[in-house]
C-alpha cells in the first residue's frame, strides 16, 4: 500500500507539501495540486481521512441546524444544503442535519446555524460548545454570511419606479429579524430618494396571507399600482390575487420578488425577483466554519455576497 512518503517522492515534492494539498487544497497552487494528485493517482494513493481525525481528536461531521418550520422555504433550504453538501465533501466531511429538538444528537467539529430569532441565542446558540457560523446576519457578534438585503431592496424598488410607477406597496414578512428590518430599509430609503410615500403591509411568509392582503388593497380602486415582496412566495399570492380580480400582471399590477431560488420561475408569469446566490452562500458558510475549527473558534467576521436583479414578465411586459 502506497504511503504519504511514497507520494512525496513520486511528485518530487515534501511529505509537507502533499498533506497540505490534501488537507488544505485551497492554499496550494493548481500546478502543485495537479502533481500531487497526479502522483497520488498513479500509486492508487487513498489518504485515511479517518485516522487523522482520530489523530486531531475530530468528528469529520458538520451540523446543520435549522431554527424554523422548513416547510414555508422548502427550495430554499435545498439550494443552502446543495451548497454545503459541495463544499463540505470537498474537505471529506459528513453533514449530520438537525433541529431544535435533536441538536445534541451525536458529536460535531463545528455548527452552521440558520432559521434563528431572537430568542434562540439565549436558549441555543449561546450554549452550543462548538464553533458557530450563522446563515444570515445578526447583531451578536457571530460570524455569518448572508447577502445585502438592503440593496437588493433598493434594486427592485429602482426598478418598478423606473417603470413610471408611483404607487409602490412593500409586502414583508412578519417577523423582528435584521435581514426584513434591511429590507424595509431599502424600499423606505429608495422611496424617500424619489420623493414618494412608502406603503408597509406585514405578514406570515405565505403565499395565502398575501393573497388575502392584495385583495384587501385592490379590491376597490386598484389603479394602476407595484407591490415589492420580501419574498418569492409573498409575490406568487400577489399574482394569483391580481388574476382572481381581473387584473393583468404587469400592465394593472407590477410585482416583484426575493430569494429567486425556485418559486420565481414557476409562477405565471415569471416573477421579476432578487436573486440570493444561495448555494454560493452555502459554500462560504463551510468554508469559514472550517477556518474557525482551524482556529480553535477565532473570530472571522461576516461575508456579505452581492444580490441580482432578474427582471421577468411580472414586471415587464
């Protein structure tokens, strides 16, 4: 059997240089990787990812604990797991799914954390015991990754009021979280900017709670209007609403979206939405959490990825 020695000697390279190739790829050049792994290849070279883990006293497990009902985000959180099943299989780790009631079930190395509120951090998120990355931003000093929820808002806002519209009516979901306190923000600021008066409606993230809110708006003098939602599935009950009183999409009413994970294309018409690079995001979540184990939980901060305006039928003619 092939050993780590072996490998170094084929590729010509140190003992060092090999291990970080295979415990740290992102660090080495694609020359060098290519080499080693080519050397690797050639001697049928299969490094035991599990006695270094038993050596480094690790798991090779990574929780994902999810903090709400999955059911209101379904494809969302199916591009989130994409995202950090790739990654986490790049560097030979499990991805062990859990919840509130099963989160101490099994040890870990570290924890990505999304679906919290505020009153889980007290109860759950202070206590985990292993180092903690948050999938959406927050105000208590964890690292997280989300994406600017603010601009993104701004994007789609610009964008019904670059249409000529003036009557603008914002649908966010009822909840005292920073990332729909960010967005609220967003459509106040661009409608201020533009001189005109914002309109805030809240709700469950349901597409039948926004029906029944666009109705209730539009029932009796529609004219001619935009509503900006602070989801997919809030505009898809914002479309059906519209068709169900006889108004067209968008020559009556112009909607918009956000997330654009799924939902946004399997409306009718396609939804004009913000698109969050959630897999992307996913990815970056695994990999700061992996520095963090490294680091014995050090500090790293926040990464903020940038969002994209997709302009479809719900908005364009």
């Amino acid at each position: 059997m092939a050993t780590l020695s072996d490998v170094a000697k084929k590729a010509v390279v140190s003992k060092m240089t090999v291990s970080r190739v295979i415990n740290h790829p992102e660090k080495v050049s694609e020359e060098l990787k290519n080499l080693v792994y080519s050397a690797m290849k050639e001697l049928n070279y299969v490094p035991n990812f599990a006695a270094r883990a038993l050596v480094q006293n690790r798991t090779q497990v990574i929780k994902l604990l999810i903090l709400e009902e999955m059911d209101t985000t379904e494809p969302y959180y199916m591009n989130l797991l994409s995202g950090i099943a790739i990654e986490l299989d790049k560097h030979h780790y499990a991805l062990q799914l859990v919840t509130r009631n099963s989160r101490n079930v099994g040890d870990c190395d570290g924890v990505i954390v999304t679906g919290m509120r505020e009153s889980d951090y007290e109860h759950i998120i202070d206590k985990l015991g292993q180092p903690v990355v948050l999938f959406g931003q927050n105000t208590r000093g964890y690292d997280f990754v989300d994406v600017d929820n603010e601009k993104g808002m701004r994007l789609t806002t610009q964008h019904v009021i670059n249409l000529g519209l003036k009557k603008i009516l914002f649908f966010g979901i009822d909840l005292n979280e920073p990332f729909m306190h960010t967005r609220v923000k967003g459509y106040e600021k661009t409608m201020y900017d533009h001189h005109l008066q914002p309109h805030l409606f809240f709700m469950k993230n349901s597409s039948h709670a926004a029906q029944k809110e666009t109705i209730n708006q539009l029932a009796d003098d529609p004219g001619k209007i935009a509503i900006v939602c602070g989801s997919d599935r809030l505009a898809v009950g914002v479309v059906r609403a519209a068709q169900s009183l006889g108004l067209r999409v968008p020559d009556d009413v112009a909607v918009t979206g956000f997330d654009g994970v799924f939902l946004d294309r399997i409306s009718n018409p396609k939804l004009t939405t913000v698109r969050q690079p959630v897999i992307e995001m996913g990815q970056e979540c695994v990999r700061m959490l992996l520095k963090k184990i490294d680091l014995d939980g050090g500090r790293l901060g926040s990464h903020i990825f940038q969002p994209e305006l997709i302009v479809r039928e719900s908005t364009r003619r």
